[in-house]
C-alpha cells in the first residue's frame, strides 16, 4: 500500500483522485481496487461509509473498460480511489465523474505500455 502513493502514479477528475500501480505479483484479478474518504473533510464516520460505498457500487458500474484493458495488456494493476471534495456527493456525481478518470486512467496506461515497448 505505500508503494502505491510513493512509487505510483495518480491521475484526477475532480471530486475523484486515483493512485495506481502496475504490478509484478499474481493477483486474482487483472485489477484491484481500494477506496477511501479523509476523516479531516468528513468527521462522522457515517458520511466517509456512504461515499466509499458510492464510490464502490459506481465502480462496479464502469469498471469494464479497465478490466478489458487490464486483460488485454497482459497486465495487473492495483487502483487506490480518494474522494477529494469537501461536500457529500450525490450518486449522479460520481456516476458521471467515474468513467472519465477510468477513461483518463486507461489513456495513461497505453502511453505508459507505448513508451515501455
């Protein structure tokens, strides 16, 4: 996990920022996925829960495009997505914002395999 934020890279659509990583180990899918909520913008336990579960269930909602992405690159990648905004988003916000910065994510992935071969 601190290899994430120290060694990978990010990429962002406000109110959403993603951490990633590319990695060597055998995971159980071509893409793991991690979500989180700072405790500085949002004191009660009960909002961070609401967003993380947002932020999962518009996920599971977009994740297809990385996951073919991830499958058809023979690679595997570990995704770390931080809810930056101060206020509680609606769901419609983060069902519009998810697939751009999986579509950034994936821009930024292909530059990166381009660049490596």
């Amino acid at each position: 996990m601190d290899q994430l934020f120290t060694v990978g890279r990010s990429v962002s659509v406000f109110p959403l920022k993603a951490f990633y990583n590319e990695v060597d180990i055998d995971l159980d899918f071509p893409v793991k996925l991690g979500v989180g909520v700072s405790s500085r913008n949002f004191k009660k336990a009960v909002d961070r829960n609401r967003i993380k579960r947002l932020l999962r269930e518009a996920y599971r909602l977009n994740k297809q495009p990385l996951i073919d992405f991830a499958s058809s690159n023979n690679k595997k990648i570990i995704v770390f997505i931080l809810f930056v905004d101060k206020a509680l988003p609606e769901q419609e916000t983060l069902q519009n914002k998810l697939p751009l910065l999986i579509d950034k994510l994936i821009k930024q992935l292909n530059e990166i395999t381009v660049a490596n071969t």
